[in-house]
C-alpha cells in the first residue's frame, strides 16, 4: 500500500509541474536545429606569448632650481635719468647739451653697476616631467587547448585558459 501510495503522489507531482505553464520547447528548422552544446574534457593549455608594445609615459619629479634676478634694468634708467639732470647743471649752450648726455651715460653705467651689487638668488620647486620609454614585454595573447570529446582530441586556439572543462558546441550536418 505505501509503495502505490508513493506511486500515485509522483504521478500527480508529475501531472502537476507540466501543468505550470512551461511547454516543451519548440521543434527548430534551419540551421540551429543541428546544433547542440557538451562538455569537453581539457588535456592542457599552452600559453602563446607575444610581444607587446609599451606606449611611452610621463615621468614628473620635484625640482629644487635656484634662479637670480638679473633685471638691472629699473637701476639703468634711473641711473641714467640722475646723470642726465647732474650733467644738464654744467655748461652752456652745446656744452651742456653734450654733458647732459655724458651725464645719462654715465648715470646709466653707475645705476646698472649698484643693481648689479644687489641682485639676489632665491630658490623655488619646479616639477620636471620627461618621457619614458619602456622596452616592449613579452605577454600571454592566447592558449593553445587539446581537449577531448567523446574519445576524440581536438586542438583550438583561444583567448582565454579555459580550466578543466570546456564548452562545445556541436554542429550536425550531411556528408557531401
């Protein structure tokens, strides 16, 4: 009686999972309809090496740079422009125009030698960057598989190592 009973409650579980709404699936025509997917049993994986350009880089660091101001330039002209009224002060007539000029060169020499005595260093950090070119490397680009299904070994080259197992997928098609 248990064992009819046990029976009869698989039978209606059965009836009652096909009665959810989920159809067989339907037949295909055409080209998918001979084609199916298994399990292949990988043998090994070889990695394929290849050469691979590294693409230049930017290498920056600090810099201590030590600068001087060398603008005499303000010390000139106002050395000049001094030289020039002192001079005008002496002579007459063409003389003191030529020792108004002998008066701004000299101003002009005098002014540029006292900025001179007083120009100053100071250091700031400047960032430096310069290109780095790396050699190229040597990177895996892809596995060459052997892998058996259904006692047959077949090889493929892929882009991945595909571990223990591999997907097939399984195409059937006449002889010609």
């Amino acid at each position: 009686m248990y064992r009819a009973t046990t029976a009869a409650l698989l039978a209606a579980f059965a009836i009652a999972a096909n009665a959810q709404g989920y159809p067989p699936p339907p037949p295909q025509r055409g080209p998918a309809a001979n084609v199916h997917y298994g399990w292949a049993e990988v043998l090994r994986a070889d990695p394929v090496y290849g050469t691979v350009a590294q693409p230049p880089q930017q290498q920056c660091y600090p810099q201590t740079v030590t600068q001087q101001d060398n603008n005499h330039t303000g010390g000139t002209v106002l050395g000049a422009i001094v030289g020039g009224v002192l001079g005008s002060t002496v002579g007459k007539g063409d003389g003191r125009k030529a020792a108004t000029v002998a008066g701004a060169v000299a101003g002009g020499v005098v002014g540029n030698r006292v900025s001179a005595a007083h120009d100053r260093s100071y250091t700031t950090q400047q960032t430096v960057c310069q290109p780095v070119n790396y050699p190229p490397q040597q990177q895996i680009i892809a596995y060459d598989v052997e892998y058996r299904y259904r006692g047959d070994v077949y090889m493929s080259r892929l882009p991945y190592d595909p571990g223990e197992r591999l997907r097939v997928r399984i195409t059937v098609a006449p002889a010609e």
